[in-house]
C-alpha cells in the first residue's frame, strides 16, 4: 500500500513538473496572443504592451527550460515575440539585438516545423521582421547611405517577393548605390508587376543603363515602353534624348514618320517629331558652345535653324489638328522665337557705326518676334499658369522692347513663385 501511494505521489510530482515546465511556453503564447487582441485599440495600448513584456518573460524562461528549449513553438514564439518588440523600438541600438534574436529564431522554427504547427506565429514574425528593415532602409536611404538602404529593402522584398514597394525600393536604393546589376534586374521586375507606375519605371530603367553606360540596353528598354504606351510623353521624350545621344537621329524621325504615314491625323506624333527636331537643335546649340572658328559656328547656325524650321512645321501641324494643344503651341512659339533672340543679340553685338544693317537686324527680329507671338499667347491663354508659357511670352515683350508688358508678366511670374513656396 505505502509502495502503491509512493509511486502515487512521484507521478504527480513528475506531472506537476512537467505542468510547470510547459505553463511558461503556454503562458507565452496567451500573453501573446493577448497583445494582439488589444495592440489595434488605442485605449488598450498600455494593456497590450505589458502582455508583450509578460510574454518575452514567458518565453525567454521557457527557451532557458531544457525541457522546451528545442521545441518549434518556443522557436517560432520566441521569434514573434521578438519581432514585435523590434518593431515597436525605433533605437537601432536596441532594435537590433531583438531582430537579430527573432531573425534567428524564426529560421529555426522554420527548420524544425515540419508539420506546420506554427506556420502562422512564423509568418506574422517574418512579415514584422520585413516591415522592421523597411523602416530602417528608409531612414539609410534618407541619410544618403544607399548600400545599407539597398540590403535592407532586399531583405524587405525577399520576404514579400511580389510587393511592387518593396521591389521599386530595393531597386532605387541599388541604383543609387550604383549597384547597377541589382538596379536592373528589380526595375525588370517591376515592369511585370501590376505597379500603378510602371510607365514611369520604364523611364527610371533607362536611366539606369546610361548609368551604367549601356546606351544599346536603355534605347530598347524605352523603346519597349513607347511600343506599350505610345501616348506617354516623358517615354516618347527619353527615346528621343537618348538617340540624339547615340546619334540616331535617323531613326527616331524615320520611326515617327512611319508612324505618322499609317496614322496622319495624329496629333501626336506630329508633336513628337517637332520635338525630336527641336531637340536637334538644342543639342546643336550646345556645339556652338565648343565651337573655336568662325566657319564651324556659322555651320552649326545654319544646322540649327534648319532643325528649329523642321520643327516648327511638325508643331503647327499638331496644331492645326488641335489649336488648344497647350503643349504644341507652347513649343512652336518657342522655336520661333529662338531665330528671333539670335538676330536681336547679333544686332546688339554690332558696332556703332553699322547703323544700317542694325536696322535692318532688328526689323528681322522683330519680324520674326512677330510670328511667334499668336502662339506665345494662345499657350498662356491654356494655360494661364504655367511658368513656361509666361516665361516664352516675356521674352517675346523683351524683344520688342514692350517693357510695361514684360513688367507685367514678371509680376505674375512672381506671384506664381510665391504661391508655391
């Protein structure tokens, strides 16, 4: 009887023990799931962080018990547990340590849980761990430390490898980082994705091949972003810039008209061809610049006033499509009026003995001030204010010498600017 009563009590003992041993894992997973339920309501915040810290308590005593040290539920509670209180420090110096810990953790319960008993605690660990480094890349990328920023946004994106934010981050930072090969390959990425910017990526993926002298890659890349999205502007003037630079001139213009050929009424692409030839011409207005002889200056001249005449036709014919087309007449009185300012500041550069062909200088820039102008005001008229627009029309008042217009314009320059600081 006493045997029977002895061996009574040693099972209980060991029952007891055991109780003991697994109440710190259960208590941790209660006071976790506790902080959850509450952490959502403000009123409740104070109340949800005390069960936070009665769980860290919990577990940590628990992965300390040798009895329940290895089990993947310590892991994988440890690990969330963890995470949730390297989120909520916003000191790197003590945040760390705990991502770390919960970093190691959830790889090990990973590891260990092969039923799927905890699949959930790993989850929610691993998706905090990524909203942790997405906020410490955020604050690397704004101190200007691109390559930290970079490894943090691509632990970001690994965990959530379809998130358009964490993959155009991962390849912004990489690009600032002139990490050029991961730049590509996220920005790549990204134009398969349903990104509500994608246009724009295209753009930004160009710029990473000139970046990385690849000017074949970037043409093609834009070339694929106008042939998806013909009508976007910023990607029409990129493939323009960038084969100018590559000097293929040619084909842009050999493309558009083309294109024009199976669609004529397209204001458009009337706009974009004037485009390419003004571009011409403000590259040509940079070789000038280099320019040492006369003979060479005089050529270039000549270049550029073709390309600003090509131009200007290629304008009005996406105006006569459309006359309140802001950007078109903006552009045409523009190139019109470049000849102008060239022949007002070469009548200037003249001695004051050659009266004569002073005179006759002005007239033609005046003249040539003239027809620029209808365009000039149709554009403010559009679009009243815009800073472009008001800008091409004071220059033209400037030319004729119309200073109480000119003055006016300024003021609503001015006023503009002030509004929008």
């Amino acid at each position: 009887m006493k045997i029977k009563l002895l061996m009574a009590g040693l099972l209980g003992l060991v029952s007891a023990t055991a109780f003991a041993q697994k109440g710190e894992l259960n208590n941790a997973k209660s006071e976790y799931e506790k902080y959850e339920g509450l952490r959502g309501q403000k009123l409740m915040i104070a109340m949800a962080n005390t069960s936070l810290t009665n769980a860290k308590t919990s577990i940590d005593k628990a992965a300390a018990n040798e009895k329940t040290a290895a089990l993947p539920q310590t892991y994988a509670l440890k690990g969330v547990i963890y995470s949730c209180l390297a989120v909520q420090d916003s000191v790197p110096a003590t945040s760390f340590p705990l991502f770390t810990t919960a970093d190691e953790a959830l790889k090990k319960a990973t590891e260990l849980d092969t039923k799927g008993e905890s699949k959930g605690y790993i989850h929610t660990g691993t998706v905090n761990l990524a909203q942790y480094q997405l906020t410490k890349g955020v604050a690397e990328y704004q101190a200007g430390k691109y390559d930290l920023a970079y490894h943090s946004f691509d632990y970001y994106r690994t965990v959530l490898p379809e998130d358009t934010n964490a993959i155009y981050y991962t390849g912004l930072a990489a690009s600032n980082a002139k990490n050029y090969p991961a730049a590509i390959a996220n920005y790549t990425k990204l134009l398969t994705t349903n990104y509500s910017k994608v246009q724009t990526a295209y753009v930004d993926l160009s710029s990473v091949y000139l970046a990385s002298k690849d000017t074949t890659g970037a043409l093609k890349i834009v070339a694929d972003g106008v042939a998806k999205y013909p009508n976007n502007l910023d990607l029409r003037k990129r493939e323009i810039e960038i084969s100018l630079a590559a000097n293929k001139q040619k084909e842009i213009v050999e493309k558009i008209q083309t294109a024009l050929a199976a669609d004529p009424k397209n204001k458009t692409l009337y706009y974009y061809a004037g485009l390419t030839y003004s571009q011409t011409a403000e590259a040509i207005v940079k070789e000038q610049g280099k320019a040492k002889d006369a003979a060479t200056k005089a050529t270039l001249q000549a270049q550029k006033v073709e390309a600003y005449n090509k131009s200007a036709e290629m304008y009005k014919k996406a105006v006569e499509l459309d006359p309140n087309y802001f950007e078109a007449n903006l552009n045409l009185g523009y190139v019109i009026l470049n000849p102008a300012i060239d022949s007002y500041n070469a009548a200037n550069k003249l001695p004051a003995n050659k009266q004569k062909e002073y005179d006759a200088a002005i007239a033609k820039a005046n003249a040539q001030f003239d027809l620029a102008k209808p365009y000039l005001v149709k554009a403010v008229e559009l679009q009243p204010k815009s800073v472009d627009a008001l800008t091409n029309l004071r220059t033209y008042y400037l030319g004729k010498k119309d200073d109480a217009n000119a003055a006016s314009i300024k003021k609503q320059i001015d006023a503009l600017a002030g509004s929008a600081q």
